[in-house]
C-alpha cells in the first residue's frame, strides 16, 4: 500500500516536471513561429532554436542532478548541511563557468530571424551591462532549486497527510477492536453471579439472563469489528447492557431507558455510545445514597440523538475498564471529523453528555 501511494506520487511529480519543461523546449519555436507569422520578410532559422535549446540543455542538466542526488538528501534524509554545502559548490562552479565562457561576439538578439540583406547591415554591440546577465542566470538556477525543492516539499508533505490518515485509521481499528473487550470482566463476573444466586431462587429469570448475555457477547465478538451495524442491533445491545447491570444495583438506583421501538434502516459504528453509558454507571452509582441514570435516544431520518443523565457518586465505583471520554472524543473526530455534536456539561451534583451523530444508509 505505501509503496503504490509512493509510486503514484512519484508518477504525479514527474508529470508535472515533463510539462513544465516541455514547455519550456516549446517556447522558442512557439515564439520564433509567432514572429515569422507576423512579419513575411522574417526568415525561420533553427539556429536560434539550437542555441536557446543548447542554454536550456544545461539548466536541464542540473536539474536532473539536484532532483534525483541532491533535494533527497533535504526533502527526504533531512541532511541540511550536508544539501547547503553542495548546491553552494555547484551553483558556485555554474557561475565560474558563466564568467568564464562568454562569447567572444556577443548574439543578436534576433540571431536567426533575419530580414532580406539583413547581412549588409552593421551589427551594433549592445551596452555593456557588467554581470548582469551573470547574476541573472544564477539567480535563475537558484529559483529552479527552490522551485523544485518546492513541488518535492509538497508531495512530500501530502504523503506525511496520507500516512498520518492511514496511521489514524489503523488507531481507530485498533480501538474499535479493544471496545469488542470494553465490557470489563468484572461486569462479566457480577452479572455470572448474579445468575448463580438467580440459579435456585429463580431458574426462569436466570435462564433468561443467561441468554441476554450470550446475545451481548455474540453482538461484541461478531458485530464489534465491523465499520457499521444497523441501529437495530446497537439499540438492542443497549437495552441488553443495561437490563444485566440492573440485575447488580438495588431499588436505591434508578435506571430509565429510553430507546425508539422502531429505527429506520440507517447503521452507526458499533460500540460508539456504550463508552458513555458504561462511564455513567461506573461514576454515577452510589451505594450510600439514592442515584440515578438516565439514558434517552431519538433517532431522525439522517441523525441520532443520544442524551445520558446520572447522578455523581461521593466515592464512584473504581473498576477498571472501559476507555476515557479524551479516547471517545478521539474516536467520534476520526469517525466523524466536524460532523457531530458533543456536549458534556459535569455539574455538582449531574453529569450529562448530549451527543448527535450523523447514520449511514444500510448498504
């Protein structure tokens, strides 16, 4: 997968490389044509299209040079020094070189478009600019070095984007994967005990919890993995989590689920809202005193309204498991981005978490 990213990154660069020189090379007998279009009595000569051709050979040169040997070692190996030091050496050997093969007759700048008896006139050496055309082409071989430090630098950073997306969406796996065991083993041993002590007061009930469970695990090992369920299943493994957990908590604990009978046919993430009840349970409930916990969902055509209410205990149950709302708010942003809603008010006494999410159509 990276390296076929890398390859048509590669391939994109490279496109843009062959454009821009390519029309490059075609500009001298784009112009040159220009020219002899508007004036009949100008000649087409190849030997200003050779000459233009020949400067731009050795800009092609070094450009080869600094893209495949030289803008790696910054762009790709970080070597700053190291990149410095030698596009210094090289563009101070092109300038040596300049200086050092001028022409002894300077060109007209019309070489090659010549008018009838164009021969007989005398050539008129233009004014003598001390190295300004010395600077210039430097100053030109520095810009094409920056110019192509800079498409490298911009296929570079958007390979980083995509790596970091692909990294952030193997995260996201991985924690969709962990909240397939989030339902913590003690829940697990609590709710197995309650069903032994159900075992000989009540055989019925506890059969009964023991099948609600094996659909709860069923949902978790079968359902949990996968990028969406539909509402019908989400929605019943809620009802299943939290008629378990009332099996624990006496008449002092007040639990309200409210949950639509019928959903349309949309899927959301498994596991995503479990996060919040499973947090309100584990910090809401108190032994001492009256608590209460109280979960509403209304679900539109295009969206999903989740509202959870509870108590806060003087000294919250201590269990581990489960993930933090920090990882929760991580996982509604990948899955997500903008796209939803998250408002969690902690009061003195309240703690309330009101949450909208977009569903998806069944597929």
């Amino acid at each position: 997968m990276k390296k076929r990213i890398w390859m048509k990154q590669s391939r994109q660069e490279n496109i843009i490389y062959l454009t821009v020189w390519g029309l490059l090379f075609a500009s001298p007998l784009l112009n040159i044509y220009l020219h002899t279009v508007s004036d009949a009595d100008m000649t087409f000569f190849w030997r200003e299209v050779f000459f233009i051709w020949r400067k731009f050979a050795g800009f092609l040169l070094l450009f080869l040079i600094h893209n495949f040997l030289l803008a790696p070692l910054l762009v790709h190996k970080h070597r700053r020094v190291l990149y410095f030091a030698v596009v210094a050496a090289v563009v101070t050997a092109f300038a040596v070189y300049q200086c050092n093969s001028k022409p002894k007759h300077p060109h007209s700048p019309h070489e090659g478009l010549e008018r009838p008896m164009d021969h007989e006139k005398p050539h008129h050496l233009p004014p003598p600019v001390s190295g300004e055309r010395d600077i210039m082409t430097v100053a030109l071989l520095i810009l094409m070095f920056g110019a192509n430090l800079g498409v490298k630098g911009y296929f570079r950073s958007r390979e980083d984007r995509k790596r970091l997306a692909e990294l952030e969406k193997q995260s996201l796996e991985k924690q969709l994967e962990y909240l397939r065991y989030q339902i913590n083993p003690h829940f697990f041993m609590n709710t197995l005990n309650n069903i032994h002590a159900l075992v000989d007061i009540n055989p019925a009930k506890a059969q009964e919890t023991i099948v609600e469970l094996s659909k709860m695990m069923r949902f978790v090992l079968y359902e949990g993995d996968k990028h969406g369920v539909p509402l019908t299943k989400e929605l019943e493994f809620i009802r299943t989590y939290v008629k378990l957990m009332q099996l624990r908590y006496t008449d002092n604990v007040r639990i309200r689920l409210d949950v639509p009978a019928e959903v349309p046919e949309r899927t959301i993430p498994p596991l995503i809202l479990i996060s919040f009840i499973e947090n309100a349970f584990k910090h809401g409930i108190s032994y001492q005193r009256e608590s209460f916990i109280e979960i509403h969902i209304t679900v539109e055509p295009d969206t999903l309204h989740f509202a959870c209410r509870n108590s806060k205990a003087d000294k919250p149950n201590q269990e581990k498991g489960g993930v933090g709302l920090a990882n929760v708010r991580k996982r509604l942003n990948l899955l997500y981005d903008q796209r939803y809603t998250l408002r969690i008010s902690d009061a003195a006494d309240i703690y309330s978490v009101d949450l909208v999410i977009p569903t998806s159509p069944i597929s």
